[in-house]
C-alpha cells in the first residue's frame, strides 16, 4: 500500500515525551518517545473500521474501534519510529464474526517522529468497483503560532474520493443563505489538498458561529451546508485549559470535506450523508493553563 504524507504548513507541534507516576508506588515512570495520533474514516461505501498499530508494541499503540463514516478521534499518544499499521472491518455489527474481524483493509508502515502530530486518514474505496482503493493518508499537522486572542485559526481538507475539486465558503452564520456573489475561502481545492490556514475572527458566546458552504469549483450551488452549531469550544479557565472552537479565541480548527456514503452500501444512509459533509475537528488550543 501506497501512503502520502501532506505536510502542512507552520511551527513544531507540543512536546510529548515525559514522566507519569506509577499508581501504585509513586515512583515516577519514564514514557516512551511518542508522536500525538488521531484517526478519520472517510470510507464511504463500508461499515465501521478498527484502526490498529500492529508491531507487537501494546505501550503507546493506541486502537480505534468502531469508527464509522464521518467520524474522528481524538489524538493519542503513539511511539515515535516506523510503526505497522492496518485497518480492520469492525466485527460488532457481524455478531463478531471471526472472519470479518480478520477482514483486512490496509496493511502498511509509516516513521512517527517524535513530538509530533498526525491526522490517519482513511481515504478511498473498500468496494473493488470503487476508485481509489482505500489507503491511509497521513497528514502531518503542524499549527500556526499566530493567531491572536480575537481569532481562530481554520484550514480545510478535502477526504472525499468521491467528490471533485471544491470551493470553500465560510461566513457569518447570520449572514443571508447561499453564496452567489461571495467570494470562495478557498477556490479549486482538489480531493486531498487541503488549504492553508486562514485567521478568523472568533465568534461571540452564544449560538452564531460560522456556517461553511462546499461547491462543486466554479459553481455557485452549495453541494452542503453544515449547522451553525457545529463547534463552539469551551473557555478556558485557571483550572482547565480552553478547547478549541469558533468562539473560543487562539484555538485552531481543522474542516474535513466528506462526500455523500455510497448507496446500498454498510456507511451511514440518507439525511445528511446523501450529500457532501463536513466535520470540524478541534486541533488544539494555543493557551493552556496545566500541563
């Protein structure tokens, strides 16, 4: 299997490595060197997926279960190095079949550095009538120390292998419907590009956030239009650090552009998932008040 790594613009990521305690002696206990992991099923025509590190290391090798179509984790810490990775068929809605939970999707191998982070995207198609197959796509996420008190920091990715080159429109949520006559974010954004990141102005406590719009490029008919409550994010105080959101300032925020799950097939159908989607994932909040 084939990866690609995208990496993104910007500063080093948060260190990772360090001390924890042992629970029951106290004894304080040296971690492993490790990078920050999270994973994205953007598989539409599947069930859920099992994300797992497969070198024999349990310490720091998180696994993500039940992971369906449009949804995310959060990061984990994983040990730096070339791990192995593969991506499974989740057995549970198979009455935990043995051969579907062997069913295997990807089996590849990637170097983790250290003290860095990474979104694992799983991209593609299971169904061999689809093009291109499923692969993991990992992005190096590398943030922007910029952004000021009064702004956010936003970048999209496009994750949809069934969607073409795209516009991006974000605006006020109270701003009229549509986007005829307003200028695109972001224009031409073809599928696992992804757009550098814009400052925006953090939104006022309350239910107005943003509302981003996704058309096909160069048209001016939405293919989406995503809740205005999609991530608010939660002020920080002097006993809990901030999480990112629209209307928390110097948070960051990462947009993934799905498209429409396959018809007849085990994803998500109807509702929303018959058309192009977004999720908003909250990458990280540039102020912290504890460790």
């Amino acid at each position: 299997m084939k990866i690609r790594l995208l990496a993104v613009a910007g500063f080093t990521a948060l260190a990772l490595s360090g001390c924890s305690s042992d629970p029951v002696a106290g004894v304080p206990v040296q971690l492993p060197a490790a990078a920050l992991v999270r994973y994205v099923n953007a598989v539409p025509d599947t069930s859920a997926l099992v994300f797992r590190f497969v070198d024999g290391d349990v310490e720091a090798s998180p696994q993500f279960n039940d992971v369906a179509f449009r949804q995310f984790t959060a990061y984990q810490r994983a040990r730096a190095g070339q791990r192995r990775l593969r991506v499974f068929t989740d057995a549970a809605p198979y009455g935990s079949n043995i051969a579907v939970a062997t069913q295997q999707h990807v089996d590849t191998t990637f170097n983790f550095e250290v003290d860095k982070r990474y979104t694992i995207i799983s991209y593609g198609f299971a169904r061999t009538s689809g093009t291109p197959r499923h692969r993991l796509v990992i992005v190096e996420d590398v943030f922007p120390t910029t952004i000021t008190a009064a702004q956010v920091g936003v970048r999209t990715i496009h994750g949809a292998a069934n969607v073409g080159n795209v516009d991006v429109y974000i605006q006020p949520s109270e701003a009229p419907a549509g986007i005829a006559g307003v200028m695109a974010a972001a224009a031409n954004v073809g599928p696992l590009a992804r757009t550098a990141w814009v400052p925006l102005s953090a939104r006022p406590v309350g239910p107005l956030l943003y509302r981003w719009d996704v058309a096909a490029a160069g048209s001016t008919a939405a293919l989406t239009v995503s809740p205005n409550a999609g991530l608010p994010g939660v002020v920080g105080t002097a006993a809990q650090n901030a999480l990112s959101g629209f209307q928390v300032g110097r948070s960051l925020i990462t947009a993934i552009v799905f498209g429409p799950s396959v018809v007849g097939s085990r994803a998500p159908q109807g509702g929303e998932f018959a058309n192009a989607g977004l999720r908003f994932l909250p990458d990280r909040h540039l102020d912290t008040t504890e460790p």
